[in-house]
C-alpha cells in the first residue's frame, strides 16, 4: 500500500510547518512509548476524557525498537512475518496509521476484523491493530487454541471505558428495584439492554445474562427493532448519540429518550422520565465523532457546492440531521465506491480512514469534515515498533499481550453476540 494517505506524515508536515494546517496537539509527533510512561489516552481526540485508574498500562519498550528507524522497523515486521507465515494473522482497523495497515492481512471495522480472525483457523496467533475491545471482541469469537494480542495494551477505546462493568450493574440494580422482572401483558420484559460493540467483553457479558444483545453502527437499527418487541424500555450504552440517531431515525421522540448519568442517583432523573422511557441513553461519547459540527457541514456546502455529507452515527445529532447522509465506516466506503466520479464527499469520521479513502479513490474529491488533524488517541498508540516487537517475540515462541477473556464472561458475552448474529435486518 502506498504512504499517501499517511496521517502520520501529515501530522509531521503540519507541525514542522512543511505544510499549511492544524492538529489537535503538538504531542502527536511524541512516540507512544515515551506517552505510556505517564496515565492518560495521550495525544489525539480522547486526551482530555478522564481515564479509569483500571485502564490496562503498557510496559517498557525494549531499546532496540524504541531506537529503530521507520525502514529498520519495516524490515523487521516484515522479516518476522515472513517467518511466521499462516502461523500468524495480522488485522488493521479503518482507523488505524497506515504505517501499520501496511502489514494487516485484513482492514475492517472492529466486527468485519473479528470474523476474519474466526475464518483464519489455521493461524495460531490474532495481532490485532485496533483497540482492547476489539482484541477482546476477537478472542471470544477466535478457537481456544488461538491467541489474541493487542500489539500496546494502552490502546483502549475512551468510549468504551466510559461504562464500566460496575456502573452498569448499579444502575441495573436501580432499574430492577424500581420495574422489577416481570414481563407485561405483551410478554415485555421493563429493560432490555443493549450494547453497542464498542464496549468492554464484561458489558456484553452483562448483555448475556440479562435477556440483551450487542449492535453495531451497521445494524443498529435492527438490534433496536429486536430489543423493542421484547422489551418495554431498552438501555442503551454506551454511546448516547448512536442510540439517540438510531431510535429518532426509527420514530421514538426525544422526550422518550432520558440520559442516564451513571455519577448521580436514577442517572439524574426522575422517576416519571423513566416510566415513559423507551430508550435509556448512557451518557457515553467518542471522543473522536464529538468534534464534528454543523458549522463545519455548512463551510463545507458554501465551499464546495454540491458536496455530499456522509457522517458516522457516532456524531452527535445536529450533526447527523444536517448531513446528507449518515452510516457505518462501512456505508461511507460503499457509498464512495458507488458514486460517479467526479463526486465531493465531505466525510465526519475518523481521519485514517477519510485520507486512506481519498488516496484510493483519485476519481473523487473526498476531504475530512474537520479541518484540524486529530487523530484517535487510543488507535494512535498502536505503532510499528509495537508491531515488530509482538512478530518477533512469536517468532522466538513467545506470546506477549495477550488478551484472554475469562470463562465466566466470555459465556455469556457470545450469547450476546450470538443474539446479534440472529437478529435479522428489516427486508
Ligand atoms: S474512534 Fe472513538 S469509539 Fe473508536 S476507538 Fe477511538 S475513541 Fe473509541
């Protein structure tokens, strides 16, 4: 794959003044092993979201990939996997650096990724260049005899972070006490719960255990559609625009939606708001969408007349109304793949995959909603020093990251999944 598209190298430009423009934070250019020494999601969209003093830390780097140079690196990488060969799968989400996407075997939202890893049953190793979620994601899908490994432990995902296992166990407690499990005269039961897939393997595990299902931003709709014919009121975490955009597309009215704050006692509401709720919205964000603005499609229309606005779901819902268009990564690139050429897309997600995009697609003008460069923070911690260190490491027979999820969660966690995988799309 060519550089072209390479943040990386924009980022660089930008900040030594090669080239016109602006990034979030001048600390991009810092490597991410000297960002692992100190808490935090480090430079990039998430670094001003709090952190959960549980967020998994990276250990030290050792010298030789810290002190390699981009070609040594590369030659590494490849050498190792080479030696490896099927022994070893390497993923890369949409989102990620292309000087790591360079190398995946598969590139992918974080669902396509885990059912690659599931289809390569011949690979005795998963190295997943995403976030923890998704490394988890793909080990409960993966065969038993499979590792996964997340190349930083520090990538996580500030969204998914945002509910933890014990705020949504107390905030169920809440619901229980007040609703109870009873179902009604229709057979619903008061809360079913709903968790988007960017959440940790013990939030969908939740999901397992209490009658609820996983979505993604592809069928969200679907999932919402499945979880209000058996449900009363469906929870929804953790990302409240996701929720929000979906079930205001499907009709349920704003008021019917109340955000839960998992700080304060019924998430900040009333009882009343709660009895006539029909979605319940964690109040949960990516870092990475909330910068996109209805002020930035506007300069956008006045500055290219005739652009098509696609944003992703995670955007907040402003946004998404006044777009031409909303959907998955996956909608963005099938929509660009099927314009005529000559089209202009003005696109609101993250820049990886907006610049990849535009270089794999000449024939159309495709540029990045927000006009300052800012990465994710957490993909942005997954670099090709990383990668050569867990290659080389299973070339010497050692497993190094691995990301396990424990029996008692994973259980569950697949039956989530698996409610998913049955809940089908409206014809
Ligand atoms: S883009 Fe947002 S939701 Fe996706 S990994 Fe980054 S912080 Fe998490």
């Amino acid at each position: 794959m060519t550089l072209s598209a390479s943040v990386d190298l924009t980022i660089r430009d930008i900040s030594t003044g090669t080239r016109a423009g602006s990034t979030c934070t001048t600390d991009l250019l810092t490597a991410p092993w000297d960002v692992d020494v100190s808490p935090g999601y480090g430079p990039g969209a998430s670094m001003a979201d709090p952190i959960p003093a549980t967020a998994p830390r990276q250990g030290e780097l050792p010298q030789r990939y810290r002190d390699a140079t981009a070609d040594e690196l590369d030659a590494r990488v490849r050498a190792a996997k080479s030696a490896l060969g099927d022994r070893v799968v390497v993923l890369g989400h949409f989102y990620q650096r292309d000087e790591v996407v360079q190398y995946a075997d598969y590139v992918g939202d974080s669902f396509q990724l885990a059912n690659a890893a599931k289809a390569r049953t011949e690979a005795e190793a998963i190295v997943f260049c995403g976030v923890h979620f998704m490394a988890e994601t793909a080990d409960l899908l993966s065969g038993p005899a499979q590792s996964v490994i997340l190349p930083n432990l520090a990538a996580g995902c500030s969204m998914a972070d945002m509910a933890s296992i014990d705020q949504v166990e107390e905030c169920w407690e809440q619901l229980t006490e007040l609703y109870g499990t009873q179902p009604d005269a229709q057979g619903r039961v008061p809360v079913i719960p709903v968790t988007y897939m960017n959440s940790s393997a013990a939030i969908k595990g939740f999901c397992g255990r209490n009658g609820g299902i996983v979505c993604t931003s592809s069928n969200a709709e679907t999932v919402l559609e499945w979880a209000f014919e058996r449900g009363q009121r469906v929870l929804f975490f953790p990302d409240q625009h996701l929720g929000r955009n979906t079930a205001k597309h499907m009709g349920v009215p704003l008021e019917r939606m109340p955000m839960w704050n998992p700080a304060r006692p019924l998430g900040g509401n009333v009882h009343e708001q709660l009895d006539d709720a029909r979605v319940i919205l964690w109040q949960g964000f990516c870092s990475v969408h909330k910068r996109f603005s209805v002020a930035q499609i506007e300069k956008a229309r006045a500055e290219h007349p005739g652009v098509r606005v696609i944003v992703h779901p995670e955007c907040p819902m402003d946004v998404v109304d006044a777009a031409d268009e909303y959907g998955s990564t996956d909608y963005i690139r099938k929509a660009i793949e099927a314009a005529p050429a000559g089209t202009t897309f003005a696109i609101g997600t993250e820049i990886n995959l907006v610049q990849r995009l535009a270089a794999q697609h000449p024939e159309h003008t495709i540029f990045c909603l927000d006009p300052v460069v800012c990465p994710c923070s957490t993909m942005y911690r997954i670099h090709p020093g990383y990668l050569a260190w867990v290659l080389e490491s299973l070339v010497d027979g050692e497993v190094v990251n691995r990301i396990s999820v424990a029996d008692d969660v994973a259980e569950p966690a697949r039956v989530a999944l698996e409610r998913m995988l049955a809940a089908k799309p409206k014809a």
